[in-house]
C-alpha cells in the first residue's frame, strides 16, 4: 500500500485478488443468477396505496428476481488533500480506492395485497443502480473505512460506510424483523393483514419444487439461511450503513413527501468454496441482505413521527466472469 500512495492517479481493469482493494478483493468481475442460482432474489416493500374498500392506506409489493451484478474497474491513488496543524502545518492526504459497480435486476414474478393490478409485468427491469465501493488506505477509522456510494433513477443518492472482515467457514445470517416500526406488530391486527397474508401463505414465485417454504417478508431472511451450493471455507463479509458518521441518504423532493427514503444497511457475504473453478481457484457466492428503511404515515403506537416501513432484499449468486475478461484495458490517466 505504500507504493500505491507514492504513485499518479490511473484507472485500469479490476483484478480478483488486487491487494490494492483489501477487503473488496474478491469484488472484481461479474456476479449472476446464473446457471444454478436463478431466481434467488427476493424483495419485499411496502408502498402508499389508495384501497378504500380494503380499509389499508398502503400495499405490501414482493418480487422474486435475476440479477447481474458487475464491478469493472478500478481508480488507485485518488487523493483527498488536507493538512494537519499540530505546531507546524504538515500535508495530510487520504488515499483512496474506488471500485465501481453497476447493478441490474429483472423482476421474474411478482404480487401485492391488496391486489392493485400495479405489480409489474414478468422479465421486466425493475432497478438499475451506478455506484462505487470505496476503500480508504488511510485516515479513516477501522470502523469505517470501506464506503458505498450509489445513485437510484427514483431519485435518490446514498453514501454508506462500515467496514469488512474475513473469517473462516459459512457466513452468520442475522434473524430479520420485516414488519413496519411504530405500529402494533401483532399480524392479528388488520393493518398488518398484507403483512399475515404473505406470512401464512409465502410468496413462491415461479418456483414449483415440493418443499419449497416461498418468500416470508416478515422473516425475509430464511431463504438465505444455508443457501451456499457447497462447503464454505471462508467468507469475507462487507457490511456498511447510512446511519453511521457523515453517511446519509438524499432524495428528490417527491420521495420526501410521500415515502421518504431514510436509512440503509447492506450486508455482503463472500463465500469461497470448497469446491475448485476450471481455473483452479476457489469457487465464489455472492449472498446479500439489504434493507432500505422508509417513512411514510404517522405512527399508530402513539409515539411522534412517522412509520418506518423496510424495504428488504435479498439474493444469492455466484461469480461467473472475471472483470479482466475485458480485451482491452484502459490507459493509465494522470
């Protein structure tokens, strides 16, 4: 790393194992639902709907989905400039990495309740998100020295910090509450019937295996829970939040008056496996749980404020190309 910091600012193809990204090393490439690992996206959200006949103000939306996830290249040496006065004034510059992704997600099915005929179409796009993952060599806290930043089309821009760690063996996945905050949670209460509608009968998608549980979105985390196709030998976890230090979430003033997007956390959990690629090298999984918290409606448990709805997907995938599969790289630049 000392190297990297004595060096211009250029851009190039990311490479699996560049020590130059730390924790976000194995990152580089392109991550799918794809060939075994079709439909393993999940997502549940709440949205405002006007149903008077159901006596509910909002609809519980749940998809089941393919993604293709890739980070392609990677900027080494951009500088943050900044000095450091103590007796005399010394130069004090951040460096940092910056990996740059680009998510995209075909809905495969979906369904609401109350029905409102809105659930979309099957094969349809249904997010696009442009972003970077950030590790900053030095001057930032251990706590908080990998970063996300990404842009949605809604109209939102989210900066995310949090750290990363390697451990050995499978991934701990947390128990996950996905019922709205500040109401009576008991799923007896007729508010929370979208909630109790998908709870007892699971969203199953276009799945059709005997067995299968389906999507809970009151416990949306059970589907990853043992997901890995395969012995885990060691997982490299990626967690990083927009309730922590400078970190935040802005959006345009539309999503501020009706469904104000207010907090996120995001967990990746890099899996290598047992089991060996072609290649020789440790074969990859890619399970994420992200939870996006929305404020929307005054709360019903007579504290102030509004009810804060989570958003939450999650998905499972493996990598299937590296990102100097590219021909070409580009030039370095200044």
């Amino acid at each position: 790393m000392t190297e990297l910091k004595n060096e211009a600012r250029y851009i190039e193809v990311a490479r699996e194992d560049d020590s130059d990204l730390d924790v976000l090393k194995l990152l580089p490439g392109t991550w799918k639902n794809d060939p075994g690992m079709k439909g393993r996206g999940w997502n549940a959200i709440a949205l405002p709907f006007a149903s008077p006949d159901s006596g509910i103000d909002y609809r519980l939306l749940v998809n089941q989905y393919d993604e293709v996830l890739k980070f392609t290249l990677v900027d080494k040496g951009v500088k943050n400039r900044g000095i450091k006065r103590n007796g005399a004034a010394i130069n004090t510059d951040q460096v940092v990495v910056a990996l740059d992704y680009e998510q995209r997600i075909e809905q495969l099915l979906a369904a609401d309740f109350p029905a409102s005929g809105l659930q979309g179409d099957p094969n349809t796009t249904i997010h696009h998100e442009p972003g970077l993952w950030l590790f900053m060599t030095n001057e930032a806290e251990k706590t908080s020295n990998i970063g996300r930043l990404g842009t949605i089309p809604h109209g939102d821009s989210l900066l995310a910090l949090g750290a990363g760690e390697v451990t050995n063996g499978p991934p701990t996945i947390p128990a996950i509450n996905g019922l709205p905050i500040g109401v009576n949670q008991n799923l007896a209460s007729p508010y929370l019937a979208p909630y109790n509608h998908f709870h007892t009968t699971p969203f199953k998608g276009v799945v059709t295996a005997p067995g299968f549980p389906g999507f809970d979105p009151v416990e949306p985390h059970l589907l990853l829970v043992g997901g890995a196709p395969g012995t885990v030998t060691r997982t490299t976890k990626l967690q990083v939040s927009t309730a922590v230090e400078t970190a935040g979430i802005v959006n345009i003033p539309f999503i501020v008056r009706q469904a104000n997007a207010a907090e996120m956390i995001s967990t990746f959990w890099i899996m290598e496996l047992e089991e060996l690629t072609p290649a020789g090298t440790p074969r990859l999984i890619l399970q994420y749980l992200q939870i996006v918290l929305l404020d929307f409606f005054p709360r019903r448990d007579g504290l102030p404020g509004l009810i804060r709805w989570p958003h939450v997907s999650i998905n499972t995938m493996e990598k299937v190309a590296e990102a100097d599969d590219l021909k070409t790289a580009l030039p370095a630049t200044p």
